[in-house]
C-alpha cells in the first residue's frame, strides 16, 4: 500500500504498472484514467476515513507537480466524486 505524498517525476515508473512518465503523460491524468480504484484506495484506509485532509492534499498535489493550484484543485474534485460515487453505491447494495 502507498500511504502519503504521491511524487512521480519524468522517468520514472507509475507505482501501478510499468509505464514510465514522460513530459507527454500527466501522472494524474494516467493514475485517474488506469488507477482510480488503485489510488482512492490508498488515500483512504479500509474504514473510509481520511489519512490527510483536503488542505493537505492540496499542497501535497501543488508540491508534486510544481503547479499554481489548477491541478490540486481537480485532484481535490475527483476525490469528492469519487467518495461520493462509491457513497451511492454502498447505499443501493444495502
């Protein structure tokens, strides 16, 4: 299980599979599209609560990718998409 700061650079291999990032594949978009359930998995623990807060996560984002805030700002969008997807379908299995 990856537990924390994701930080992937150019040349490097996604943590899920053996593809090497290069300037031409955004990890996030990569991870998002091929590793969704992969990487929700390991920003939350086996009982749902958050290991980092939002803020955190942010930075974390901002920090990896040397971005102004575009790209926290979809991660964050994502994860609240995410959790609320999986929240609906565990109330309609129950």
């Amino acid at each position: 299980m990856f537990v924390g700061m994701l930080a992937i650079g150019n040349g490097e291999k996604c943590p899920f599979c053996k593809t090497i990032m290069t300037k031409d594949i955004k990890i996030f978009d990569h991870i998002y599209k091929n590793h969704k359930e992969k990487l929700v998995e390991n920003l939350f623990n086996e009982d749902e609560d958050m290991l980092f807060n939002l803020r955190e996560i942010k930075e974390a984002v901002d920090f990896a990718t040397g971005d102004d805030g575009f790209r926290s700002n979809e991660v964050i969008e994502i994860l609240k998409l995410t959790r609320g997807e999986e929240n609906a379908t565990k109330k309609s299995n129950k």
